[in-house]
C-alpha cells in the first residue's frame, strides 16, 4: 500500500498538546522488551532533539515575529514529542547499557541504510562508519563487563555481535579528513536525503549523550574511555552531516526534516513489536503530518515552489531494525583498514593521519586499547559475542 504523508490529513496544530497525564507513558520492561524497540526508541528520541534544535536554529535567522510564533508552536510540540519517546526508555538500566544500546543503534541502523542506499558514494560513507561504531559496541562491552560484571548479551541480545571492527585507536584522524562531498539537492534520490538526516541525527544524538555522562564515572578507565569516543562522534557528526547539500533553503531543510519524522514513525508504526510503543508510533506520525502540511506551506509561500518537487512522490519501504551480521562481517573483511583523505578513502596511513594520531597518542596506548587490557587482566579474557563463528580477519581472531 502506499503512502504519501502530503495527502494525507494529521491532527490539527491545535489539538496536539499533551497534558500531564498523557505524557507520563508507561517505560518500557527492561527485562522483556525487543532491544530493537530500544532501539527504535533511541532512533525517534535523536530525531526529535534534531527537529528542537533545527527548529531553534532556524528561529534564530528568522527576523519575522509571526512565523517565530509558528516555529514556537511546532517546536512545543516536537519537545513534547521527545518527552514521550526518551521517557519510554526504563530509568533501571545503566548509563553504560544505555551506552551500547546507542551504539547497537549506530550498528544496525547504520548498516541498513548502507544496504539500502542507492548513491554508491554515499553507500560508502556509512559502510565507512558502521565499521567505528561496531568497534566501540566491543570497548564499552568489555568495560561493562569489568565495571559492572555483566555481559553486553543482556543488552544487546544475539541480535548484533560483539568484536573488533576498525580498532577505535585508528579513528583519529585529521579534522579536515573527515569533510565528505554533499549529495546534490536537484539530482539526489529523495530516499538518499532522508538516510543522510536519519544518521546525521543519530550520530549527534550519541555525541551530545557521550559529552554529557562521560564525566559521570568515577573510574579513570571509563573516564578516559568516553571521552576517547566521544570524540569520535564528533568526527562522525562531520562526517554524516557534510553529506547534506548545504545549498537547500531553511524551509527546504524544514521540510525534509518533518517528513523524515513522517517517514520514520510510518516506518516504527509498521515494524514495531510492543502494541503501546506502537500506539505512540502512530500518534506522533498523526501529530507530523500537520508539522509537514505546515511546513509545505511555508515552504510554496517562501520558495515559491511545490513540495512534491523535492520529496517522494510516497513514503520509502520502511526503515527496519533486523540483524546485519553477515552484513557487517563482509565489510569487516573488505574495509577494515580505510582510512579517509581529502573526501576520499585509502587503504593505507598517510602523513596527515600518522600527525594526527602521534599528537592524540601522545606517546600512550588509546582508552580504547587499555580497555581490553584491563579487561582480560581482571576477569581472564576479553568480551566478545560471536554467534557466527571467528573473526573474519585473521589477526583479530580471538586467542583465549
Ligand atoms: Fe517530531
Ligand atoms: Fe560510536
Ligand atoms: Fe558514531
Ligand atoms: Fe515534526
């Protein structure tokens, strides 16, 4: 069946404020629950921060009081939005079982957009980052199981493994090596634009989550470790966010915004698994389809063009959490040693990349490394989850 969120009617502007009761959703059981509905809560939380703050952003070049007042009004909303969706995480799980659910989101979320995405530079781009962040997935789990005794099974289930990918050590690179080419607004597959701000927002939401409870531990290990990745997350939010046409207008951006949020609660509404998570899926797609029709009209009067010109004549298939192992493990085996230079990718270290990393070393092993030392010398081996069998490359394979 298809669905175009343009012909489609929401809830009125007016209609879409929640009271207190109505906003106190019920968590989810951290026990029971499909970690891809964590994983799809995580997902929706990064997009609507994304909405809030796009929305502030725009406001802030916005010299018209009046369409101030609109943006205000929609952005309530989108933080009512992001109340209801984060609030459904349960408050029992850890800040590091929090931590590898971002990253299990990174993972497969990543790695699906990878496999779907048309425009082979781009395709490259994610295939390039998943490959990071699966790798962090394997530091924290190892912290985890040091700090906190427990294995990262418990959050991450057999649905995603747990090994190296790229070591996070060789994540460091030169700043200006992590600009990428911006896809081209006129030419770009619709699909290809929403993939871009789909990640863009996951990566920042996971940067701003590190930068925040990082300084929370007590042991320098997980001190360093988080601000070890958190910095790396700053390099993939350059790295996603470059590959948006910065030529788009503030109400073309506006409006790729809103229906990506359309495009991605259809998506949860149709795959999700718990019927109260989906309920708010479906909700909040009712409450975007409003924020697009407004958006669309601010969109015709300011850039005096239509809509349908640069959006999908229908909705995409549907954005789906389902495990990427064999996926992952092909890139593991083919890409494991990229690097970036300029907007490219190479094989091999480079002057700039060796600079880089000799500055950040500072003569030291990387948090991420001690990780894993530490790891075996307390509990006798380092974490992995392997459920397909060895490493694909030989030197990573695990020796007891
Ligand atoms: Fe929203
Ligand atoms: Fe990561
Ligand atoms: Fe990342
Ligand atoms: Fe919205």
């Amino acid at each position: 069946m298809t669905f175009n969120p343009l012909q489609e009617r929401g809830i009125p502007l007016d209609k879409q404020l929640r009271n207190w009761r109505e906003l106190n959703v019920t968590p989810t059981d951290p026990d029971h629950a499909d970690p891809y509905t964590r994983c799809r809560i995580i997902t929706m939380n990064g997009i609507e921060v994304e909405a809030i703050m796009f929305s502030h952003h725009l406001a802030r070049h916005c010299p018209d009081v009046e369409l101030k007042q609109q943006l205000a009004r929609v952005r309530y909303i989108e933080a009512q939005q992001q109340k209801a969706v984060n609030w459904l995480l349960p408050g029992l799980a850890s800040v590091l079982e929090t931590t590898m659910a971002y990253e299990q989101v990174a993972v497969d979320l990543t790695a699906w957009v990878a496999r779907m995405e048309p425009d082979a530079y781009l395709k490259q781009a994610y295939q390039f980052g998943v490959l990071e962040d699966f790798d962090h997935l394997y530091r924290y789990a190892n912290l985890y199981e040091m700090i906190e005794h427990r294995k990262a099974e418990k959050i991450v289930d057999q649905l995603t493994e747990v090994m190296p990918g790229r070591p996070t050590y060789l994540h460091h690179r030169n700043p200006v090596d992590n600009v990428r080419e911006p896809y081209d607004r006129s030419s770009a597959a619709p699909i290809s634009k929403l993939h871009a701000l789909t990640i863009m927002s996951a990566e920042q939401q996971t940067m701003n989550f590190y930068m925040n409870v990082g300084p929370m531990y007590m042991e320098p290990i997980a001190r360093q470790l988080y601000q070890e990745i958190g910095l790396i997350e700053e390099e993939h939010v350059t790295h996603y966010e470059s590959l948006v046409d910065p030529g788009e207008s503030w109400w073309e951006m506006l409006l790729n915004h809103e229906y990506n949020e359309c495009y991605l609660y259809h998506s949860f509404m149709e795959t999700e698994s718990d019927p109260k998570v989906k309920n708010i899926w479906e909700l909040h797609l009712n409450m975007e389809l409003e924020h697009l029709r407004l958006a669309a009209e601010l969109f015709k009067r300011h850039d005096g063009r239509d809509p349908e010109q640069v959006l999908a004549p229908e909705l995409p298939a549907p954005v789906t959490f389902e495990p990427n192992k064999q996926y992952v493990r092909e890139l593991i085996s083919t890409q494991i040693d990229y690097t970036t230079l300029g907007t490219g990718y190479v094989q091999e270290a480079h002057e700039r990349f060796e600079k880089m990393q000799e500055a950040i070393m500072g003569g030291e092993k990387a948090p991420s490394e001690r990780v894993i030392d530490d790891n075996r010398a307390k509990s006798g081996h380092e974490y992995r989850l392997q459920t397909e069998g060895e490493h694909p490359v030989h030197s990573l394979a695990y020796n007891r």
